[in-house]
C-alpha cells in the first residue's frame, strides 16, 4: 500500500490524484477485463449452446445411420430370400416342366404304338380282304371255266 506525503491540510493532493488515477486507470482495466471476460464467457456459452445443437444432431444422424443400416440388412436378407424362393421355384418350375415333358413324350409314344397296331391290324385286313376278292375272282373264273365247258 502506498503512503502519501502529508501537508498543511492533510495528504499531498499530487499524490493522491496519482495515485487515484492509479486505481482508476486499475479499476479501468480491470472493468475493462470483466467485460472483455464477459464477451469470452458469452461467446462460449454461444459455442457451448452450438456445440450441443451439432451433438443433437450428430445423434439424431447416428440413429437415423443405424436406422438406414438396419434397413440396408433388412433389404440384403430380404433379397437373399427371394433369391432363394426363386430359385427353389424355378426347380419346381423346371421338375415340374420335365414332368410333363415326359407325360407328353409317354403319352406320344403310346399313341404312336397304339397308331402302328392299328396300322398293322389295317395291312391285316386289307390282306385278308384281298385274299377273299381274290377267291371270289378265282371261283368266278372257275364258275367261267366250267361254264366254257359246259357249252361246247
């Protein structure tokens, strides 16, 4: 602390002024400090208040990734599976082709064996009818014959 010069009427005002303008200059400052501080103290609480919005956010992002991840999984075994049903329905689809293929094929070949025994029973037939018109015309012509020798 200072000590200031006496005089008649007390302490030497020189002195004193100084050492006021001292404190003032002091207490300037030192205002001067606070609100420089409070500026400070402010614009942290502004990038302290920002930084919490941009952490809600980067939350609410972390979700909404977990969310779209999640459905990503969903859709790669949803996609898997209908891979799979596909594939199995294309070998039902394609036993079941093969199936058929070979009801039609046995169904053909016995219309074919069924085509060719009648065939066979027709050639039959026609042979037999031919030997019967060819009786006929033989026993005609012998009928002729003894006709011939009858007349003369």
């Amino acid at each position: 602390m200072d000590k200031f010069s006496r005089t008649l009427r007390g302490y030497d005002p020189d002195e004193v002024n100084k050492f006021l303008d001292k404190v003032i200059g002091q207490v300037e400052n030192m205002v001067e400090e606070l609100k420089q501080k409070d500026i400070k103290i402010a614009e942290l609480k502004k990038l302290e208040k920002e930084n919490s919005n941009l952490r809600e956010k980067l939350l609410q992002y972390e979700r909404m990734e977990q969310t779209l991840n999640k459905a990503i999984l969903m859709a790669q075994k949803t996609s898997e599976q209908i891979k799979i049903n596909a594939h199995n329905e294309s070998e039902t689809v394609l036993e079941d082709a093969k199936r058929n293929a070979n009801r039609i094929i046995n169904e053909a070949l016995i219309r074919a064996e069924k085509t060719e025994h009648e065939a066979n029973l027709l050639k039959r037939n026609v042979n037999i009818f031919k030997k019967r018109v060819r009786d006929i015309v033989e026993a005609q012509l012998e009928i002729v014959d003894e006709i011939d020798e009858i007349e003369l």
